[in-house]
C-alpha cells in the first residue's frame, strides 16, 4: 500500500509517500517523479509548516540525484544555515563547466500548488484531471493554504 503519511513524534511530522517505512517521491503519469516532504511542528492547536522540499526527477530510477531536474527547499529555522536564503532553488544544469545544483538561487516560499502548476504547464505533465478541473482544485486549495503564508495566487492559464 502506498500513501502519504504523517509519520514522527516530539512535535514534528513528516507529511511525505512512504511505503514500508522507506520515503519515495511520486510517480506522475509521464513517468518522471516527484519528491515531495514537509515538516509540520505541532504549536498548541495548529500547525506550523516548518520546513518543506520538492524535487523533480527524469528517470526510470528514483534514486538517481542524477536525474533531478531542480530541487526547491524552505526552512523557517535559520539558525542551521543563516548565510543561505530561507527559501532556495538548486538547478541540475552547468555552465561553463561549473556545476549550478550546488547553488542557492533565492527565491519566494512556493506552495505545492504553484508546484503541480509549474509541472503541468511548463513541464507539460499529464493530469487525470481535465485543465478546467485542475484549475478549480488549485485554486480552492490555494484560497486557505495562500492565506496562512500571504503568496499571489496560482495562476493556471
């Protein structure tokens, strides 16, 4: 059985795919992957999203950090990491022979929203939902979580 789960104790949960106790991303209709994980603390009656990470990967093989096209990170703590940007972008390309993935590009806080409709429009992956379907649930699930972090709305064209 493969779900997404809350796993953890002490105040943090994961909220990721696990399968046996082992963490793997998603696999989207194209048959690229997406790694997905978000760190949830537990304050008094709500919950605070204290870190989060996406990657998206081309390749028969999960495992391949080879593969991963870029990788998004946020971290509300600092402390761990002060001279990088709270919120940062790793790109799987080079230039000039200089390897870019190693990089921090800031950026803003990116929801799995503006995620799934970057992948859909610029990376054209496939959706079991039609483009007017999609459109509304992104939007709808956009309206409470955009609230609590005060982000621009997706735009789905």
């Amino acid at each position: 059985m493969t779900a997404f789960s809350v796993v953890g104790g002490g105040g943090f949960y994961a909220i990721a795919r696990y399968e046996r106790e082992k963490l793997l991303p998603l696999e989207l209709l194209d048959g690229t992957w997406l790694h997905f994980r978000q760190r949830v603390l537990i304050i008094e009656d709500r919950l605070e999203l204290n870190s989060y990470s996406y990657a998206h990967s081309v390749s028969p093989d999960p495992d391949d950090e080879g593969a991963k096209v870029f990788m998004y990170h946020y971290s509300r703590d600092r402390s761990a990491n002060p001279d990088r940007p709270q919120a940062h972008l790793h790109v799987n390309a080079s230039h000039n022979g200089q390897a870019l993935k190693r990089f921090h590009f800031p950026t803003m806080r990116i929801t799995v929203q503006h995620l799934v409709a970057f992948l859909v429009i610029e990376h054209r992956v496939k959706c079991r939902l039609l483009r007017d379907e999609l459109r509304g649930v992104l939007r709808d699930s956009f309206q409470e979580s955009g609230k609590v972090v005060g982000l621009p709305p997706v735009e789905f064209p």
